[in-house]
C-alpha cells in the first residue's frame, strides 16, 4: 500500500510487538515523519487476545485505522505465535526481509529493557536484523507496566506539539485497549508526552533511546 505522502524522503521502519504499542510509544512522531513526505512501514509482530471480547480481527482493524489517522503505511501483522517469539535466526530473517526491500533511513523498535518478553524479543531481533542501518532508535516502554530495574534513557525528543491531536485521535482507535487498561489510559500517555515535551521546552514531544545515530 502506497503512503498518503507522495514525496520521496525515503522509507522509515517501525517495529512493534503488539497493536497500539507503536502509537503508545510514538504515535506523534510517526503523524510528523508520515507529513514530512516518508514513507513509514510498520510492523506488528504478534496478535494477542487477552480476553474472550478481545479478537485479532477487531486488533488488526484498529490497528489499520490508527496507521491511517496516522499518515502511516498500513501495518503488516507477522501474526507470530508467542511461541514463535524467540531470538533466533528465523525471526531475524523475517527482519532483515524488510531491511532489504525499503532500505530505511532509519528504523524504530520498543525498548529493551520494557517488562514484556515479546517487547525484548521483538528488539533483540530488531537490533540484528538492522545491523547495517545507520540509525537505529528504541521508543519509550508501554503504559501501563512496563517499569524494570533498568531506566529508560530519553537521549533523542522529537516535538509533537502540533502532532498530538492525532496521536491522541490515533490512540482513541483502540478500543478493546481501552475496555482492558481503563479510563485513564490515553491521558497518562498524553500526560507523558506533556512531561517530555517540558523537558524540551515546548508542548508536547515523544522520546527515544539511541542505539545507533549518524550526523554530519
């Protein structure tokens, strides 16, 4: 499927374990890059269903509702089984797959040190498969859970100030999510946005840890 945007700055991928992970971590971002004119590819790697109300269906469809408020590619859903979520060789070949037909200029995945196994994972793989790409970024860990021993570096902050209405909107798509993680779910991640986005002196941004960064 082609992006809204015509313009051809390149492609940029994104990785994410589950539906709404993504737009959790970088929702505005993805709405700015997608409006600069790149064609951003997402990647959905599992379909969970946590209750008998929550069907990969009705994940797959808000999904591709959030990629479209978004600017986004439509997503591609790898539908692995949790099973099928180890580090190995075949799930790094999957990734590599990707890297080889849109040559990114730059890739995204969740944080490593996140509480979810499928989140570490899908990132380990991630990190792998882009070995040859010079930018390389983890997005910031999932509301709710998500808090280890470890701290998230915010070393990277995009401003979303003029993006957050979309992310919010983007987020809004999931309502199976919104059923399982309750009334205040899209304000803390909003309210996040807001404490980054005071952090780099404007409105609202989104930040990320580097793994790999090229300049000048």
């Amino acid at each position: 499927m082609s992006s809204s945007n015509n313009s051809n700055k390149g492609s940029i991928l994104v990785f994410g374990a589950h539906p709404d992970d993504i737009e959790i971590g970088m929702g505005g971002t993805i709405a700015k890059l997608s409006n600069m004119g790149y064609r951003v590819k997402l990647i959905i790697a599992v379909l969970p269903n946590f209750t008998q109300n929550d069907k990969k269906e009705e994940r797959k469809l808000e999904a591709i509702n959030s990629s479209k408020i978004m600017g986004s590619m439509e997503p591609d859903f790898l539908d692995l089984s949790p099973e099928e979520m180890i580090h190995n060789r075949k799930l790094i070949g999957i990734i590599d797959k990707y890297v080889l037909e849109y040559a990114p200029k730059a890739v995204f995945t969740q944080w490593i040190g996140d509480s979810h196994q499928d989140h570490q994972i899908l990132t380990k793989s991630v990190i792998s498969g882009s070995r040859d790409t010079t930018d390389l970024f983890m997005y910031e860990t999932t509301i709710p859970g998500g808090i280890t021993e470890q701290a998230f570096r915010s070393q990277l902050f995009i401003d979303i100030s003029d993006y957050i209405d979309l992310k919010k909107s983007a987020l809004e798509c999931f309502h199976s999510q919104q059923l399982r993680c309750g009334p205040i779910w899209i304000d803390s991640i909003i309210g996040r946005a807001a404490y980054r986005g005071y952090q780099l002196n404007c409105k609202y941004a989104e930040s990320f840890e580097i793994i790999r960064a090229t300049k000048w």
